[in-house]
C-alpha cells in the first residue's frame, strides 16, 4: 500500500498550552484509520490542523508525499482533503440542496450532480428532503448531510470527527454503515469516534492518543482486545 497521508512529529499549540505533543502516524490509501482517545486528548485538534484550520508548530504533513504543513484549509479542501466536523457544523437556515452544493464550491467538473445523486443514493432522506432547511433535520439526519457535504468536494481522504456523537444505536449503526461502503468505494477515512468498540471494529488501524501522545497503535481488530484498551475506552474490568 501507498502512504496518502503521512503526519510527522506533529506539535500543535492553543497560545502556551501544547495540545499536541509529537505525534507521527500514517494512513495508507484505502484503510479506515481511527484516533481513539479521551476527551482533551488532542484528536479534534489533529483533525483541525491537517485540514488547515491550524497551523502546527512543529513537524510535518505529508499528503500523498507533498508536504501540506501550513497551507490554508481551501487549499487543502482543494488538493482531495475534505473534513466533516465535531458538531456537523450545517447551514441550518439553507435547504438540504444548498448546503451540499456548498461542499463542491472548489469543484468546476461536470459531474457534481452525479455525485450529489451518490449522497442521496447513500441517504435517502436527504433526497426526500432536498428542499427542506436543514436545520429541521435530527442530529441523525443532520450527520449525514455533514457527511455528504464533504462528499461533495470528492474527496481521497475522507476525516470524520465524532460522527456518532449524540445519535440513537439504529442511526449510529446507519453511519457507520456508510462509511464502511465509503470504504468499500475507494475513499480513504480517517475516523475520530467517541465508541472505540465500533470504531476499532470497523478500523484497519488504529492510534491511541492521550494527553497529545500516541501512546500504542495496531491493527484495530487486535487493540479491540487489547486489555489496556478495553478497560481505558470499552469500559471493562
């Protein structure tokens, strides 16, 4: 496999406070990679500074061998890194439609409605409500326009940050669903997920962050039974 995104002793600061500290990990093309961690860990922050919306203070970003460190976010957007937020971050007063055209403003091809037909094909209540605000959608439905939205840009890598947060077991399920389909598709994912049991589950590998470290990685099957992990993050005895 061929490394897409190489991240190289990453240190990123909030003024005096180090957020992260040194981290390196790589995510080869077409795996689902996860960061698992605790809250205040640095996977957000991670997240933030590959797709521009910080600069790091020290290290590297390597996407698909270009170093991308400190480059603004439409420019990273630009070069096939899109990232769907903590929060799902949507347009509530703008239709269903709207908010994923926004996701293709980079793009200037001729197959955006293709590949908005895709993210109604892969959730059809959005189809069903295209014209709809968004902001009268669930926080289900509401994470997966998020989703479609970075869909939209065509992305090689594909972030997501906490898509389960908030949802009920059944949507939960749903998303991951689609992401497993995403990967099964071609797109490359790096997943940031509160529920280590489904993430790793789904994940080729996997990063444990803590306090801006990694401090043990592997295959996600084998750090699912991990026993440090499973009484850290799976809530096991």
């Amino acid at each position: 496999m061929t490394a897409l995104l190489e991240v190289e002793d990453l240190h990123v600061s909030y003024g005096a406070i180090e957020a992260v500290k040194g981290i390196s990990f790589n995510v080869e093309e077409g795996q689902v990679v996860t960061l698992i961690g605790g809250n205040g860990a640095g996977k957000t922050t991670t997240l933030r500074t590959l797709s521009g919306l910080l600069r790091p203070t020290e290290g590297d970003i390597r996407f698909k061998s270009r170093s991308i460190k400190g480059l603004p976010g439409h420019e990273v957007l630009k070069l096939g890194i899109a990232h769907a937020p903590e929060g799902r971050r949507i347009f509530g007063r703008m239709t269903i439609q709207e908010n994923l055209d926004l996701g293709a403003y980079a793009r200037s091809d001729k197959e955006i409605s293709k590949d908005m037909d895709r993210v109604y094909e892969l959730f059809p209540v959005l189809g069903e409500r295209r014209h709809q605000a968004a902001g009268v959608l669930s926080g289900g439905e509401q994470q997966m326009l998020a989703i479609g939205r970075a869909m939209m840009s065509r992305p090689k890598l594909l972030m997501l940050d906490e898509p389960s947060m908030g949802l009920s077991p059944i949507m939960m399920q749903t998303i991951f669903t689609v992401i497993s389909e995403l990967q099964e598709q071609g797109t490359t994912i790096l997943l940031v997920e509160q529920n280590a049991q489904a993430a790793l589950s789904l994940a080729d590998h996997g990063y444990v962050i803590e306090t801006g470290l990694i401090v043990l990685d592997g295959p996600g099957h084998q750090l699912l039974h991990d026993e440090g992990v499973r009484k850290a993050y799976l809530g096991e005895d």
